[in-house]
C-alpha cells in the first residue's frame, strides 16, 4: 500500500524519479518498504498510482 510519494528529483543515472514509502501487506507481518527510483512521470496512465493505493510490484 502506497503511503507516500515525495517530490520528483533530476537523476542523471535515472532521469526524473521519485522515492516512494509503503506498507507491504503480504507476505508476512505488515512493514514499511521504500521503492527507489520510480520513474513516476513516464508510467503510462493506467500504471501510476495514488495515497493508499494498493501495487503489486517486482522488486
């Protein structure tokens, strides 16, 4: 579950991306994970997400 996202910061390595901090639900107890980088602005629309959204990601 996406809890926060911050600002878009400039990347040389990885162009525009964003941190993101959530909850992962599944497996196991619930605990906070950090996704990095995220390149947010270049999902296609149907991939970017919201406050409490619920992902399901590969990491």
């Amino acid at each position: 579950m996406i809890v926060v996202k911050a600002a878009p910061q400039p990347s040389r390595t990885y162009g525009d991306t964003v941190c993101v901090a959530g909850i992962a639900i599944v497996p196991g107890p619930p605990r906070w994970v950090r996704l990095y980088p995220v390149p947010f602005r270049y999902l296609d629309g149907e991939k970017r997400f919201r406050k409490y959204d619920i992902v399901d990601v590969k990491v």
